[in-house]
C-alpha cells in the first residue's frame, strides 16, 4: 500500500464524551495497555513451534469435530485447544449478541437469558441499556464455560427485508456503533473476548454467500465502516469477524484493502481478525490480506489454514512473520480482554437468572416503540373489557431464528421446524414462554380480558364488538440465512386487523416483528405499538407499556417505508435467481447439487444516504420515520444555541410539559448549510424528566457526522462554513432550527 499522508487527529465526540475512549488520557491508557499485550504476546509467540502456531490459527466446529480433540468438545461454535506448556487457554466460542445460543438445543436442557432483538436495544437511544445487556450475557457466557462470545453486529441496515436486521442496531452509523461499542465493552467485562461483526456491508442474506457488494470507497466510509470504527473505538473488541460476501470485487475475508489498509493500517487495530464460519476460500491469498483465523473449519470446503498453511509458509508463499503475526494478534486479542489470563471455569458455575430476567425486561421496556396514539387510547386507564386477539399471546412472544437464538429460561412454548429453505438446519420459528395475555390479567385483576386465536376472525370480531377495547397482536418471523420476501405481515394477519378495527373502533394493535411492515390497516387504527422480538421478558414488558406502569420511551432505529417502492432496492437482489434454482432443484432432485446460485452484484445505489438520509434525498416521506416514538406524556424543546469553531456544540432545554415521568430522547441533526446532503445524525441523549421538570441538555456532535471522507487525501474533511442543526424528535422533524460556523478542518481516516 501506498504510504499515506497523515493528519492530525481531532478527538472524536459523541454527546457530551469527547475521544474515542473517553479523552485523551483513556486513549493513552488504552494504548499503553494494548501495546504491553502486544509485547508480551510476542514473546509468547517466541517460544513456539510452528505445529503450535498452526494449531492456533484454525478453530473447530464442534458438531462435526469429535475426535480431533482429546478436550471435551462443548456442543457449541467454536473451540480452539490452548497450549497448556505456554499457559495458552482453550477457546470455546458462543454465539451471539442476544445470548448464550443454543439454537436447536444442541446442549440438552441448557438455557440461557434471552435479551430482546438488537433493533430493541438500539430503539432505547442509550448506552446504558445496551451495556447491562452485553454485561449480563457475557456473564452467563462465563458461567457455561465459554470465554469467546460472537456477540457485536453492527451491519447497518440499509434494506427492511433483510432477515437479520433484528440482529442489527439500524440504519444510522453514529447510534448502531454507539450502541455496538457498549454492548461489546459490557460483554468483555466479564474478562472474555466480544467480536464485532459482519466485517463488511453483510446486508442481505439473500445469496449472503455469493454476492458481491458494491459501493464507493467514500461512501462506504462514511457509513458502514464508520459504524465498525466508532464501534471498535467505543468496545475495543478482542476480534473482529469478516464476512461472508465479496466487497467490490474480493470476499470479505481475503479483501487486504478491508482487512489490512483500513482494519490496521488507518485504525491501528490490534485483535485477530476470525473468519466467519464457512467464510474462508483461499490459503495464501486470505493470509497475506490479513485474515488470522479460520473459524469452524468444518465448514470451509477445505481446511485453509491447517496443512496448507503449513505448505505455504514452508515456501514461502506466507512468511514466517506472517504467520508470527496472525499468533500474536490472537494472543492479543485474549490478553487485552483479560480471556487470557483468567481462563472458563472447568465446571459450569450458578447464574442469578432472577436478576438476569430483570435486565432483559428492563430493555425490552426502553425499547419498545409506541408509534400512534389518537385519542390517548393508551394506557389502559380505567378499562374493564379487553379482547386480546392474535399472534400466540396466550403462550409467548416470537424470537428472531439464527445463529442469535436463545433458549431461554422457561422453555419454548411454540417451537415449529422449517420443512425447507437456507435455514432450516439451525433455525426453528421458537417462541419465549412470556405471555403478554397472562401478564395483562396479572396487571389488570379486575379486568375481564378475553382471548381469541388468530385464526378464529368471526371470534375475534364478535369478541372486540363486545370488549371496550381490542388488541390484536401481530407477528412476523425473521431469520438469519433468508430474508423476508415480503414486508407485509404475514397469516393474512392484515385482513385480521382491519375486521376487527371495523368491528371495534378503539383497536390497538402489537407489533412482534423483525423490522418494518406495511400497515394498510393504519387509518383505521388509533394505537400501534412495535415491540421488536422482546426476549423472555417481553410479555411483561408489554403488559407495562400497554397498562401505564412503563412510559414508553423508545425511538426508531430503523426507517418504517409507506412501500417497498421507496427503498432503494423494492426487494431482494438475485431472490428471483434464487427462487428459480430452487424450482429447477426441486424438479430435478438427483442433480440438485448442480443449481448453485452464482456470484452476483449488489449495487448501493444510495451510497452512504442509508435509510433516514435516502427518503430525505428521494423526498420520499415514510410512514414512520427514524427516531420517531411517542410518550404518555409531552416533550418541547426551546432556547437553543449552537456553539462552532474548531467543533459544533448545541445545548437546548428540554421540558416534560405533561402530566407522567418519562423518558425523552433529543436528536441532533447537521448538514452544511446550501449542500444537497441530507441531514445526519450528530448525537442524541436520552434524558428522563419529572412533570413540569426541565434541563438544560448539551450534545457535542462526531465530527465525522459533519465531515466528508476524501479517498484522495485520505482521511476526513470538515468544510469551513455555516452549518445547519436540527434539534428534533426525529429524522423529519425541523421546528427547531440554529446555525453555527465551523472552521476547515482534516482529522486521519
């Protein structure tokens, strides 16, 4: 690579909290500390063989190891033997980021807490949230004897039919890597390593395999890789995983302009860059571009970095060096986060899931998204007949399927496996046991509330006729490995809500989903509530939102489109590929083998305007937009100023003029004044206020929100000039407007 100029550093900001750490002296410290991991990793890494060092840089799967081991093999992700001579430990790896997986119970009767999806944390607008979560799983992760965690996924969420967007933190670079970065720092307080992941522009699952995604080097700085940045700055993940597709042209995990000229070179890095499982193609190529482990090697179509690793630094294809380097980022990685040197407990030790329940619950309630409210239908003050209706509220509430599923405390009360399809050898369409039916009655003793099974519409209509109120709750099942074909909700669930809307004029409607869905039923409707998927807790959550006992305070991380035609691509890229080779397959079952779907591209046309910034840039008006969220009570906005020069401060009162305590969350806008750019978010705080209370709120904005990034210098560029803020209650809103001037500024890439 080129030598780059370099520029010097302006700290980076978020809200109030300048630096990347937290200021100058943290980012030393952190320095210094990974610098001595490094150190002593090296001489580690001295004393070793290289059949040792070969043994390090390649993982097993344990479903389809046994035998290559003569550790015990935990039915798991991963697991990486140590070398008890150097007091190197054994790895064991879990999936994911909303718990301690068990997918399709793999590990007999063994359950885990279940945290609701990510677009629920990142709907909460707060860090706190997002780091009890990580801290809690990570915990658990521990306690079951693991000390890798595959928890981290920051993909922006650039299309709503992409089946693991519930994994996701949204669309919007500064929120999912705020709320990334502190989801994995909770996750490594347990002294076990968190990776982030899909390391890049995983965005749909359709073809995740093949496709080839396709953007500017710019405009993929701007908003993939700077979610992947603030994240690693925020987190200091031990290992960051690549991903499954190609990246203009290279996959992800042999792509050296990803892996070496960004990840190390312009980010200075210092973890293991681990491959996703399946993810690896070549030896040499992978090695040298920077890969350093392959994961899951049982599932490649070869094992990469066993024996030929071996041949290749033999030689000379891969250094010795290299190969040095790939131990020692490893070793990194483990010693960093504290894996290392405190290594899984031999035994499984007691968890507290009492108190494991309360976090779950605790996000799944700031999470949740009140979306309409006409007429204050809710909460259900003073109510005394309530029909709830649909979506197996009787017995649980839905999860997302994947690598991510938990089975959590309490059981699956629903568990249906997929007869077909990418996923249906490791996903199931599972339920929590949380009923939001039995929680209801629990909060509401002297209300009669009915209940009628979705399937049963003369029921529910005679049963909201005769309630003083209907809720229908609604679901849409999502998964890793196949996207959503559709985003209307599915069961014929939308003629459901409209015949009972029409039967019961005060209908409110639930939303269980993985992401956005059409509402043609929206006119009709006075109250929509969007609950995400929300974990083994979620039915109490709900059962508080819907009764008043929690003020809703959750926000979009993800934009609601009015339909599929105002996204940037209406469906998925290559499903009618997909679909036809599967028919051909289907047709012809003794060749299916032969109807392997190709390597396509996928073209972000929208470049780094993903989501909010794209209907803004389409002047395409959505139906809800992101950030948007409703409360029980009121928040106004007033007396704003905004500071510039060398950076933009903006400090504005923010009062609860309503009768309820809640929560707020205040958005930050920016865009230079006479550009065409869309607006972006700057920072955001989350501030909760008494009735009648005020407080004077003050958001310093990243810099790199206000910046664009030029290739050619490289590195970030700030135009001197006036620029335009928003202080908002969402990404359309624009009632409060201030200017400021900031001076020309560079900062590195």
């Amino acid at each position: 690579m080129a030598k780059k100029l370099r520029f010097a550093l302006v700290a980076s900001c978020a809200l109030t909290v300048c630096a990347p750490g937290g200021g100058a002296a943290q980012t030393a410290a952190n320095t210094s500390a990974t610098t001595q991991a490094r150190s002593r990793a090296e001489a580690i890494v001295a004393k070793m063989t290289r059949d040792e060092k070969i043994a390090l840089v390649h993982g097993l799967f344990p479903p389809m190891a046994e035998g290559k081991t003569d550790n015990e093999l935990i039915p798991s992700a991963g697991h990486i033997d140590g070398i008890p001579r150097l007091g190197v430990p054994l790895v064991r790896e879990t999936d994911a980021s909303l718990g301690v997986a068990n997918q399709v119970e793999q590990r007999k009767g063994d359950v885990a807490t279940a945290l609701p999806s990510g677009l629920a944390t990142a709907a909460s607008f707060d860090p706190d949230i997002a780091r009890a979560g990580g801290a809690m799983i990570g915990s658990e992760a521990r306690a079951k004897r693991f000390n890798v965690m595959l928890g981290g996924g920051v993909n922006l969420t650039r299309d709503p039919w992409n089946g693991r967007n519930f994994e996701y933190l949204g669309e919007d670079p500064l929120l999912a890597g705020t709320m990334a970065g502190a989801h994995i720092a909770g996750i490594q307080s347990n002294r076990i390593v968190s990776t982030v992941k899909h390391f890049a522009l995983n965005s749909q699952e359709t073809g995740r395999m093949v496709l080839d995604a396709r953007i500017g080097e710019d405009a993929l700085r701007e908003s993939d890789l700077l979610a992947f940045q603030i994240a690693i700055e925020k987190g200091r993940p031990g290992s960051v995983m690549c991903a499954y597709n190609k990246i203009n042209g290279d996959w992800a995990c042999e792509n050296a302009h990803l892996l070496t000229d960004v990840l190390r070179d312009d980010w200075d890095y210092r973890g293991w860059v681990m491959s996703d499982w399946g993810a690896v193609h070549s030896t040499v190529k992978a090695a040298n571009a920077g890969l350093d482990q392959e994961s899951g090697q049982e599932l490649d179509k070869r094992i990469y970095f066993g024996p030929p690793l071996e041949q290749a630094v033999e030689s000379g294809a891969v250094s010795e060096a290299r190969l040095d380097q790939m131990v020692v980022r490893y070793l990194t990685g483990l010693i960093e986060t504290g894996a290392y040197d405190t290594p899984a407990p031999k035994t499984a030790q007691k968890i507290d899931y009492a108190a494991h329940a309360k976090v779950a619950e605790r996000a799944a309630e700031a999470g949740i998204v009140l979306l309409k409210n006409i007429g204050d239908l809710l909460p259900l003050d003073g109510v005394r007949k309530i029909a709830v209706i649909g979506g197996h509220a009787d017995k649980g509430v839905l999860s997302g399927g994947g690598s991510s599923q938990v089975r959590s405390v309490g059981g699956a009360p629903i568990e249906i496996p997929l007869a077909s399809g990418a996923a249906s050898s490791f996903a199931r369409i599972t339920y929590h046991a949380s009923s939001p039916l039995r929680a209801l009655r629990q909060a509401m003793p002297n209300a009669q509330i009915t209940w009628v099974d979705q399937q049963d519409v003369e029921g529910a209509k005679k049963a909201a006729r005769e309630a003083d109120v209907a809720i229908v709750f609604a679901v849409q099942w999502a998964t890793e490995a196949q996207d959503v074909e559709s985003l209307s909700l599915p069961y014929h669930q939308d003629a459901l809500i409209s015949a009972v809307a029409e039967a019961q004029p005060k209908t409110a409607v639930v939303l269980e989903t993985g992401g956005p869905v059409l509402m043609p039923w929206i006119e009709k409707v006075p109250a929509v509530v969007e609950a995400w998927y929300p974990g083994q807790r979620g039915g109490q959550a709900i059962a508080g939102i819907l009764t008043g006992r929690v003020n809703p305070s959750g926000h979009l991380p993800i934009t609601f489109p009015k339909s599929p035609s105002q996204a940037p691509r209406p469906e998925p890229v290559g499903l009618d590929r997909l679909n036809s080779l599967e028919a051909q397959a289907a047709a012809n079952p003794a060749d299916a083998s032969d109807y392997q779907l190709q390597s396509f591209p996928v073209d972000y046309v929208e470049g780094s305007d993903v989501g909010y910034r794209w209907y803004e840039k389409t002047e395409a008006t959505p139906l809800f937009p992101f950030g948007h969220g409703l409360s029980y009570t009121r928040f106004t906005y007033g007396d704003a100023k905004a500071m510039g020069g060398k950076s933009l401060t903006v400090s504005f009162d923010v009062t609860n003029s309503g009768g309820r305590a809640g929560a707020d969350v205040a958005q930050v806008y920016v865009k230079r004044a006479g550009s065409d750019m869309p607006m972006r978010l700057a920072g955001f705080r989350r501030v909760m206020l008494k009735p009648g209370e005020t407080k004077r709120v003050t958001v310093t904005a990243e810099p790199r929100v206000l910046a664009e990034y030029d290739h050619n210098m490289p590195g970030w560029r700030i135009a001197g000039g006036d620029y335009r803020v928003a202080i908002a209650h969402d990404a359309a809103d624009r009632d409060l407007m201030v200017e400021a001037t900031l001076d020309p500024m560079t900062m590195k890439p």
